[in-house]
C-alpha cells in the first residue's frame, strides 16, 4: 500500500521517509516548484525503480528520465565541457524551473541514463522540499512529472491519477505546487542554446541572461 505523507505534518518526516524509500530502491511522488514529479535515485537506466516508472507512466525507453540536482556543482560533474552560456544560464535560473540538455561525460554516463546522443536533462529544483530531500540523498533523482504519458501534468497531490498513486511507494504531499507550469527546457550542446520547451522562464528571459554573461565576461 502506498504510503502518504504531508509535508505540513513534519516537514523532516517526510524528507527521512521519502529518502529512506529512494534509498531502497523505491519510488516516490513529490511536489516541486512546477508540478509533481515521480522519481528513483540517479542510478543507471537498468536500475529496478527507474523500470518501474517507465512502466508507470507507460512512457517509452528512449525518453531518457531528467535528472534533479542539488546544486550547481553537479553541473561539473556531469557536463564539465558545457559550453560558458549552460552555466550562465544555470546561474541566473537555478534554483529553478529551468531544464538544460547537456552532453554528458564518459564519468557520468556510467552512472546516468542519456539519450541516444550521449545528452541528458538537468535540473536544480528551487521547491524547498526537494533541496532537503536532495542534500539528504546526496545522489540526483531521476524525475519526471507525475503522470502517465501524455496526460497533464499534476499540480497537487489530489490530481494524481489513481493508477499512479497506487504504484508509488510513497507519495509527498506538500499542497499545490506554485508554478503549476512544467519548467522551460534549453538544449546546450551546440554554440548557442536551442529552446525545445517553454515554461514559467521566457525566452527574453534566456537572452537577457546569455547577452549579461557575455558582458560581464
């Protein structure tokens, strides 16, 4: 049975018990600063949980899961050779709803599940659950909103499909998500950024930072 968890109730409880489930494997619903998500610990696409929520969400293997950071540093980590405007970027915008394709390093892609072309989705959550449940697992978190594949993206724990909700090991409940609105998404593999999708973060937005970055540089 799955088991729920609000926020409200004990903000530590629910970061130790979500944790504790990733940790064994499990998989979890959580709120972020856009919409729900549903995600495993960053260990390789092979891994049980990451199966299960492909299965889940009947959303097809060569959609690689983005990942979720604590912090910039992981940026380094799994894309040292990101070109200067995906850090710009990463340091206007994160925390934030802010998703960048990067290339990924041959370190990282042992660990992480990358597209066909060696590239994958990072994101640092600005949502302050998600920076606790983070720092506590000290791995990245596959995440992915919590739906089924195709359908809207949840807001609130509420709005969770029922099929969803029941496949979950445990599922966080911290009320409506603010944004509402799925994060903006900028692939940053080639010699400037490409946009592939649009949220709270507007293209101006994007521009403003880059053209700042290479001012100040």
């Amino acid at each position: 049975m799955t088991r729920k968890v609000h926020i409200r109730d004990n903000f530590d409880a629910a970061v130790n018990e979500a944790a504790t489930v990733l940790a064994c494997d499990g998989v979890a619903i959580f709120p972020t600063e856009t919409v729900y998500g549903i995600g495993a610990l960053a260990l390789g696409q092979e891994d049980p949980a990451v199966q299960r929520i492909y299965h889940i969400k009947d959303r097809p293997e060569s959609m690689p899961l983005p990942v979720l950071i604590h912090d910039i540093s992981w940026l380094d980590w799994f894309a040292p050779e990101a070109p200067a405007y995906a850090r710009a970027l990463a340091e206007r915008y994160w925390p934030g709803p802010l998703t960048l394709i990067v290339q990924v390093s041959e370190e990282a892609s042992a660990l992480c599940s990358t597209s066909s072309d060696g590239t994958i989705g990072v994101r640092c959550p600005r949502n302050e659950y998600m920076q606790a449940l983070l720092a506590k697992t000290k791995v990245p978190i596959y995440a992915t909103s919590a739906n089924s594949h195709g359908k809207p993206s949840p807001k609130s724990a509420d709005e969770l499909e029922s099929q969803l909700y029941e496949a979950a090991d445990i599922v966080i409940d911290g009320g409506v998500c603010v944004g509402g609105v799925a994060s903006t998404v900028v692939r940053c593999t080639g010699v400037g950024p490409e946009i592939v999708r649009l949220g709270e973060i507007t293209e101006a937005d994007l521009n403003d930072a880059i053209q700042q970055a290479q001012g100040n540089s």
